[in-house]
C-alpha cells in the first residue's frame, strides 16, 4: 500500500501561501497606515528609528 503525500503537499502549499499573503498584506497597510493617513514617507515605517518612537511614546 503506497501513501499519497499529494494532499498534505497541497495543504502545506497553501498554508504557506496564506501566511506569505499576511504579511504582504500587513506590510501594505502599514505603509498606507504611515504613508497616507500619517502623513509620513511609507517606506518610513520599516526603519527601526520608527518603531523606537511610537515604542517611546506608547510607555
């Protein structure tokens, strides 16, 4: 009897493909979030000096 790992292949492949398209998608409104309702510059929003700031004023 032989085991068919098509299936499972599958459901890895889309499980991976979701997780992949949540982060695009995060990443997408944070820089729509910073870029266009903050008034930043997008790509603003992956730097570090960034995220130390919003760190500083939330404590």
């Amino acid at each position: 009897m032989k085991f068919d790992f098509k299936p499972i292949f599958k459901s890895i492949f889309i499980i991976l493909l979701f997780i992949v398209a949540a982060v695009a998608l995060f990443a997408v409104g944070l820089m729509i979030g910073y870029g266009v309702l903050g008034d930043g510059e997008a790509m603003q929003v992956f730097e570090r000096e960034t995220w130390e700031h919003i760190l500083e004023f939330i404590r």
